[in-house]
C-alpha cells in the first residue's frame, strides 16, 4: 500500500511505516523457538534439501518426454507423518498472539517425497479451548482414484472431531512444489499450513536446493474473529487489511504501531538464507497468504523460473515473480554477487491487495559477508502488472499437450456481491453464495447414488456427467482481483484479460499454460479448460481465504456414474459418524461458508 492511501484511511502509522524499513536489524531480539516455534525454516540451520530422495524410481521418465498425468511412477516407497494439530502462542513478527499450529510449529513441517511415493499423514485434531473441527488439503495434487483424499470437509470428507483422528493417504502423483493446508473455514490463515515437495526430474540442471520460501501475508487478529468481521453486516469490514508481510514465517514488526497492549518486541528476526558463490540455487516460492499478490524477487539477481503450481516450463529470466494466493513458481538463480557482500530477499504485497505493511524481507549471505551488518543492496524498479500473473506467451508447458478445441461442455460463471437480507455482505457465483453441510459431504452421497441436484441450492453443484472436456469462462466485474484454484486438475489455461473474452481468441492452443491456480483480473476474464477424466466432486473457487468464506465458490461433480463404483475407506464414513456425534452435543458455529 503507498503512503498516500495510508494517509486516506486516516490512521496515525505513516511516521512509523516511512521508518520501519531503515530499521531492520540483523540480530533478533527473539529466539526462533519464540517466533517461530519448532520450526528450523527461516534460519540458517534449515536444511537444504537433496536433489531426490534416496529409493526414486521415476527410471527413463524425464520432464520432456513423460505426460505426467499418464504415466506417472508408481515406487512402492511410502512415506509417513504423524501431525498433531493443537493451539499455541507466538509471536513471528514480534507481536504475540494465540496461533494455529502444527506438531509446534509455524510454518508446519515440510513434507517431502518423490513422484510416484506414497505419502501418509496421520491427522490428530488437538484444537480445544475453543473446539473447531478440521481437515487438510493437499493443493494441487490430482487424486486420481483416490478423491476422497483431498481433504475439503462438506465436500469428500466430515471434519475431524475435536480429540479424533483421520489417516490420509494418497499418491504423490505430480511433482514439484505445492502445500498443505486446512480448507475448514479460514484456519489455515490461522496457522495451518505448510510446504510440500515432491522431487522428480529436472528441466534444468541446477546445484543446491535451497527449499521452501513461504510467503505469506500476516493478520494479528485471531482468524475467526475477521471471519465474523467479514461476515458482518459493517460491509467496512470485508476487505480486512494484513498488519504484515512474512518470508518463512519471519519479519520484523514496529511495535510503537500497537495500541491495545499485546506484547511486541521490535526486531524480532528476518529470515535468512545463504548462496555459494558460483552455484546456481533452486528457490520454490509458494504464495501461502490469506489475501496478498506477492511480488517476489532478489537484489541484483535475475531467477529463471522453471516452474508454475505442478508445471514445468520452458526456463525463461524475470526480475520479479508474481504469485496470487495458492500459486507456486520453481525458481533458479546463480550466485554471481560480491563473494563478501549480503543481498535483500523482498516480497511485496502488490497495491492490488490489502496490506498495511507490504515489505517482506529476508537476508542472503554470500560466503565471506559480514553477518553483523545489514545488506545495501536495492530493489528492482517494478513494472509488472499489479493484479495478473506474467503474459500466457511466456509461460510454456515443458511438456506440451493440445487440448481439444471444441469441449464437449462449457460452464459460464460470473462472479458478484450481494447483501442479504439480513444485511450481510456475500460473493456470488452466477447469484448463488455457496454454504457447506460439514455433516452430509457431497462425494459421499455421490458415491450412494444421490447426484440429482440441487438437494440444497447453496451447495452450487455442477453436474458434468460423462461429458469429455470441460471449459470455463468465468467474468469477473467486480473491482477485485481473485486467484481461481481448481482441484484435481491442472487447467488449461486458454485465455485471460481485462474486459470480455472475445469468444475465440486462445493464446498457444497447442500447448497452452497448465496451473491449478490462475489470477483473474478486476473487470477481467479467465478461459480454462480440462479434460474430465478424473471422478470426483472438486471444489472451484477463489483462493483468498476471506472471498471463500464469503461465498465464492462451485464444486464440479465429475462423471457421477464413475464415482459410484468408487471405494471409499471405512474410515471416512468413521470420520462422519464421529462428526455426528459431536454436533449431536456442540453447535458448530458456522457463520461463513464453511471452507
């Protein structure tokens, strides 16, 4: 947000936000097991990770010559976590407050496999004082025969119960680099989220692996509170500004902004990371906010993006990397600085979003820089596009697929606001605000035959029958950019702009951009397109966590015939009857969508 519009909202921070950067300090005032709990990530003791795990066994497949929805591996190797959802209290930029969090940590743990691994998580639903339910979805992963694994409560599954558990398993069937979060309400702008990797060939060679950079808006309110804001009827309320910008779950805070008495220390600890001089270093951002475009980059260093969301493409060189909420990007960048110089890490949330401090920093140090002092270095002059990702020519699948040019259905969604009745602020699609049924979750009464809709209009089902190939086109007149995630597929992405699509025109039909995550512009447009070849219900929203609370979101039911022959574990249907018994006591106060 620029200092102008701070002066329009009338709040007395501009002083303190205009000296909040040239006060950055390299030494924390805070230990990481205060900041950031368990969690190594941020620190210079975070591990780098290895080129693969031991046991791969992808063989000849390469990014070029395998189509990996076709012909993933199948290793035989399984890899387990055990996670324990509990409350904590931390204080990641230095302002403390009760969390959501993760066997302890915030970040939650990295979970890492190879393509075509079995990935195990034993979920524990530790949340008392106030009780929620929960559940974790695993983004961008397809969940190819296995739909009931994506974790979205309402929809494949019943929340877990406060005190029970839920085993999820599922194959690690694309590969690169995604995350992990709660779809129960806004939890996971609570705390509950983390990185996902998934190693599998290369499309350029690279020689350290530097891991996750997380970047993630920040709110200090607790997450239910701006829910009930946001579904409030003082319609002031619904577009909630973040106090913060987090790289790694790490930034300072000017504490003198804080007038309600919480405990703040200044310079509570940036996140840092180091380069070797000469190697080329493998960056995977993951854009893990609530609400925020990011706009990603290093001083004085150009990265090479090799990969969107699960993607790989043709490596092209960029300054800055944009992400909306959900949306990865692979990136590669040589270490060609000053051998005895430090360099600032930035990521700013763009003008497009809510913020009240945009600028997120981190520190690389290069081998022989002096670790007391902070970097000089300056930022790259911006001229990219404030709420849209980088030119669909520029973004070329590895692998090239052609999708069919004419599908065999297409569904027009239009996305809007609404006050109800009672006064409350809503997002539509085609005038329908969406509302989950945590008890009566819609795979599963697919898979009992029940797919004649709508059993209740505000689910917003989308019957596709057996139809082949499915397009969207989805207009958005509204004056807010929305980062539109589908699961299960990766999208083709046909064609996006500002005003109406032209009905025709489609960028590279022979092998257009792939994401499960793709930036809809204010007043703008998106045309994607899959092909339906994966039985399930999946959800299709806008990822900034406040707008699907509000409503903005469709499930596509996906070959309805296929998914009653589906095996669904007994343990799902444990899971609901578990769910049932605790509603059947404690009221589930649902006062947003649900998801």
């Amino acid at each position: 947000m620029s200092v102008a519009v701070i002066l329009q909202t009338g709040l007395n921070v501009t002083a303190a936000l205009l000296n909040f950067t040239s006060s950055l300090n390299t030494t924390a005032n805070l230990p990481q097991s205060v900041t950031n709990g368990a969690s190594q990530l941020g620190t210079l003791d975070a591990a780098t990770l290895p080129l693969q795990l031991s046991s791969s066994n992808w063989g000849s497949r390469t990014a070029k010559n395998t189509n990996p929805y076709t012909d993933s591996p199948t290793t035989g190797k399984v890899r387990s976590y055990d996670f324990h959802i509990a409350r904590g209290t931390i204080a990641p930029d230095g302002y403390q407050k009760e969390v959501l969090l993760i066997n302890g940590q915030f970040p939650g743990p990295t979970i890492e496999a190879n393509w075509g691994d079995t990935i195990t998580v034993h979920v524990h639903n530790n949340l008392i004082g106030p009780e929620e339910g929960t559940a974790l979805h695993w983004h961008g992963l397809l969940q190819t025969d296995s739909p009931w694994e994506d974790g979205v409560p309402a929809v494949q599954q019943c929340p877990i119960a406060p005190g029970k558990s839920l085993k999820y398993t599922f194959k690690a069937d694309l590969y690169g680099t995604s995350w992990y979060h709660s779809h129960y309400s806004a939890q996971y702008a609570g705390g509950l989220f983390g990185p996902m990797i998934i190693h599998g060939p290369n499309n350029l060679d690279y020689d350290i692996d530097l891991g996750p950079v997380l970047l993630t808006d920040y709110f200090h309110k607790p997450y239910f509170q701006i829910v009930e804001e946001v579904m409030g009827t003082d319609l002031s309320l619904v577009a909630p500004k973040s106090d913060n910008n987090l790289i790694n779950g790490k930034m300072d805070y000017n504490c003198s902004l804080v007038i309600d008495g919480t405990p703040c220390v200044d310079n509570a600890g940036l996140a840092k990371f180091r380069f070797q001089t000469g190697k080329t270093h493998r960056l995977r951002l993951i854009n893990a906010g609530a609400e925020g475009i990011q706009k990603f980059s290093i001083d004085g260093h150009k990265m090479t993006i090799i990969a969107n969301d699960f993607v790989p493409i043709v490596p092209y060189e960029t300054e800055i990397v944009t992400l909306g909420v959900g949306q990865r990007s692979d990136v590669i960048v040589e270490a060609s600085g000053d051998a005895h110089q430090a360099y600032w890490m930035r990521s700013t949330i763009s003008n497009c979003s809510n913020t009240l401090q945009p600028d997120a920093q981190a520190i690389i140090y290069y081998p022989h820089a002096n670790m007391n002092e902070k970097p000089t270095t300056t930022a790259w002059a911006d001229d990219t596009a404030e709420c849209a990702n980088d030119l669909l020519t520029q973004t070329t699948p590895f692998y090239p697929i052609t999708p069919a040019t004419t599908p065999a259905t297409t569904i027009t969604l239009e996305i809007g606001t609404t006050i109800n009745s009672t006064g409350h602020f809503l997002w539509t699609m085609n005038n329908s605000s969406f509302r989950a049924d945590y008890n009566s979750p819609l795979l599963l009464l697919a898979k009992a035959g029940n797919t004649s809709y709508p059993l209740d209009p505000e689910w917003n089902v989308y019957d596709t029958g057996s139809n082949s190939t499915i397009r969207f086109i989805v207009s958005n007149p509204t004056a807010a950019a929305h980062p539109m995630h589908l699961h299960g597929h990766n999208m083709y992405v046909l064609a996006e702009g500002v005003g109406e699509w032209d009905g025709s025109t489609v960028v590279d039909p022979g092998n257009p951009q792939r994401r499960d995550v793709q930036l809809l512009q204010p007043l703008g447009y998106i045309v994607v397109q899959i092909d339906a070849a994966n039985p399930g219900v999946w959800p299709f929203h806008c990822h900034i966590a406040w707008h699907v609370s509000g409503g903005l979101y469709v499930n596509i039911m996906e070959r309805p015939d296929d998914i009653m022959q589906q095996d669904i574990p007994p343990s799902w249907h444990r899971t609901c009857r578990d769910w049932a018994a605790y509603t059947d006591v404690d009221v589930v106060d649902e006062i947003d969508s649900g998801l």
